[in-house]
C-alpha cells in the first residue's frame, strides 16, 4: 500500500528544485499533485509530464504564491480539480542576499513576500479547506539560517525564521481539527540556487558540514514524505533539520 494514495498534495514553487523532488516523491508513494510556479516555460512543462509518468494526476498551476488574491483564485480552482487538498507545501523561496547595512528595503520586502507572506497566503486559503477535512499536513520549507541566522541573510532567516513559528502557531490553531504542521530546516541543499555559487564557497560549506557535502534535493524530500504522511500522525510543531550535521 503507497502510503499517499488517494491523498492530493500542493506544492507551491515547485517546477525546479526541491519543490520538484518533493512533487515526484510524494507522487512516487501515490499522491496526486498540483504545483504552482511563476511561468508555464519548458521547466515547468518537462515538470508536468516526469510527475504525471508516475502514474497519478499531475496538474501545474501558474500563481503568484506572494499575491493573496491569486492565491485564493488558484486555490478555489485547485480544489474543483481535485476536490480536496491533503497536503500542502509551502516551498516557493528566494534569496536577495547582503549585509544589513547595505540591504536595500526591496531587498528586505522582496524575500520577506515571498518567503513568508506566501505561507501565509496558501495556509490562509488551506487552512479552512483542511479543517472541513478535519484532516491535513502543512510543511514549510523553511532553513537552518531560520534557526541559527547566517550573516548577509538577515532578510532570508528572518523569513525562514517566520516560517517555523508559522508552522509551530498553526499546530497549536488546528490541532484540535487534526491538521499537522510541521517546519523543515535544510542545510546546503544542490539546486540552481546554491548551484551559483563559486567553488571555493562551496568548498568552505562542504568544510562546516560533518557529513561533508551538501544535500540531494530528495534527501529533503523523504523527510517531507515522512511529515505529509501518517508514519508521522503525532509529529506536529516541530522543526526536523535536515543539514548533515551541521549544526
Ligand atoms: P530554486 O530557486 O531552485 O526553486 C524555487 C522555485 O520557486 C522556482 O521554481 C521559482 O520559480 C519558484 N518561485 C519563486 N518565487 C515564486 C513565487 N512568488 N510564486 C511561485 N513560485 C515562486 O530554489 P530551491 O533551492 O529549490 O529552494 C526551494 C525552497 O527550499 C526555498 O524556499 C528555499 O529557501 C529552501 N531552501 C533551499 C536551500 C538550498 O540550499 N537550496 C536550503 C534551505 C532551504
């Protein structure tokens, strides 16, 4: 028995990256998935098509995750093509890095909309949805900066950081209505946002981490399946972090 099957998961940002891996794990354990992202370019086309080869129903859905208004729209569509949500992924994320003193206001606004305020967005318009259910799993996808902080990140791991207390918040919200909540930390995780970086930074990252490498975006996603799943029916406002060790 998959241990999704039947179940409908939104993964919000998800055309690349670790939004991907976790659409194609979750739908590997059974889950039909809809994912949104900002284009419908080839990335997100050649998305659609690895998901849906795993034998569910896949749909991808062009939003905003930072604009509440689209989120709502995309939701109420969402839910006349599924019928329900099960899951959801808030996983969308940008970086606009740089030190305090010289971050600009739309750098600060910029990550904190998008990070942040689309969490709230998508638990503002799911949230309801899952209570009716009196059942869900709501996982953000936050980082080990939003735990520890990281200098030049201040507007990241403060968004990271709002994230987990998103998450821990809601727990104690909806519990009663049996929605889990739940925050990942990744560590160095390898996808075209760390995958910029020159190789000496990397070489001093893969130094800090006990099990000297980064991650594998699906090493994100089993902890993911774990959480969306009923292997963890108790686990509820917690952080699991996922970094090798780090910290
Ligand atoms: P990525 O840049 O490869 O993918 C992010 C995806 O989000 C892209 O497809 C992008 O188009 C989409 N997106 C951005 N803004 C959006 C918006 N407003 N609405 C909808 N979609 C939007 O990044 P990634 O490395 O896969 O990161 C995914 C998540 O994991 C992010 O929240 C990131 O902060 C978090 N994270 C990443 C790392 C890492 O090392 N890569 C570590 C910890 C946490």
């Amino acid at each position: 028995m998959e241990l999704l099957s039947g179940k409908t998961a939104l993964i919000t940002g998800a055309a690349r990256g670790i939004g991907k891996s976790i659409a194609l794990r979750l739908a590997s354990e059974g889950a039909d998935i809809a994912f949104t992202d900002l284009v419908e370019d080839e990335t997100f086309k050649n998305t659609q098509r690895e998901i849906s080869e795993c034998g569910v129903t896949c749909r991808g859905y062009v939003s905003d995750a930072s604009d509440f208004e689209q989120t709502h729209e995309v939701i109420t569509q969402i839910l006349k093509d599924f019928g329900h949500i099960d899951v959801l992924v808030n996983n969308a994320g940008i970086t606009r890095d740089g030190l305090l003193m010289r971050m600009s206001e739309q750098q600060w606004d910029s990550v904190l909309t998008v990070n942040l305020k689309s969490a709230f967005n998508f638990c503002h318009a799911v949230v309801p949805v899952m209570a009716r259910q009196r059942s869900g799993s709501i996982i953000n996808i936050s980082s080990i900066v939003g735990v520890a902080g990281n200098a030049g990140q201040c507007n990241y791991s403060a968004s990271k950081a709002g994230m987990i207390a998103l998450a821990q918040s809601i727990a104690k919200e909806m519990g009663s209505r049996n929605i889990r909540a739940n925050a990942v930390a990744p560590g160095f995780v390898m996808t075209e946002m760390t995958g910029q970086l020159p190789e000496d930074v990397l070489k001093s990252w893969c130094d800090r981490i006990p099990l000297r490498r980064g991650a594998e975006p699906d090493e994100i996603a089993k902890v993911v399946l774990f959480l969306a799943s009923d292997l963890s029916s108790y686990v509820s406002g917690q952080v699991i972090r996922i970094d090798g060790g780090m910290s």
